[in-house]
C-alpha cells in the first residue's frame, strides 16, 4: 500500500494546506479565498489566534493561511484545487480582475493558474485523468 514501511507507518491524507500572506493581509484574504472562492472561514484556535492570519474549509480544504514578517509569495510552490465548471471560474476570475494564465502541458489535465492578491500561485484543474504509474 502506497506509504507503508516497514515499521507499520503510513500516510492517511493530508491535512492542510499553509500559505503565507503578508502582515494586515487577512481582510484582503478574506475577499479572495472567502468571497471569491467560497471557503468558509473557521475559527483559529485560541493558542494561534494572536499570531494573526485565517483558516479556511470547504470540501475536505483546509487552507491555513499564516503571517509572515518577512513575506515572500509562493511562485512556484503551489496548492492545486480541484474544481467543478471550471469555465465558471475562470470567468469569475476574470470579472473580478484576476489574472489567469491557461495551461495545457499536461493534454488529460484541464486547468490554469492564477495569484492570489498577494502573489501566491494557485493551481485549479477539472477532470484530471493523469494516468499516473508507479515509479520502481
């Protein structure tokens, strides 16, 4: 099974998503990630509140955004969501002023790519057949 070892340890999943917005950022973050991309926004728990930043789920996303002094945006590392009607959003991005920059390397993968309004790459695909192997 795909990461066992040896000793009995696996993986199960993954359990969230950080991303770094710059300080002051989380009313602008709300806008985008709330508003715009329609994740719910849940409450940090009390011992992580004071460092700033929001959380954000929706269907089986947590995406944690966190405050960083020192802020670089992420150009090249990046979540990639899946989504449903991805010509809906691509539009709404367009309405809205964001950038997207269309990418087809990949021929079974739909998808493009957009920055959050910090910088930050964000990938979205719908209907991602890979056909992925298993490397020996």
């Amino acid at each position: 099974m795909a990461g066992d070892d040896q000793s009995g340890m696996r993986l199960t999943g993954m359990d969230h998503i950080q991303l770094t917005i710059p300080p002051n950022g989380e009313a602008t973050a709300r806008a985008f990630y709330g508003e715009l991309l329609g994740l719910r926004e849940v409450a940090k728990p009390d011992p992580l509140a004071s460092r700033g930043g929001c959380w954000f789920v929706g269907l089986g996303i947590h995406l944690h955004l966190g405050v960083a002094d020192d802020f670089q945006p992420a150009r090249k590392a990046h979540p990639a969501f899946s989504v449903a009607n991805l010509p809906a959003l691509r539009d709404r991005f367009i309405e809205a002023g964001v950038s997207v920059i269309e990418d087809d390397a990949v021929p079974s993968v739909r998808g493009f790519y957009a920055s959050d309004p910090f910088g930050n790459r964000l990938e979205f695909i719908e209907d991602a057949d890979r056909g992925f192997t298993e490397r020996r």
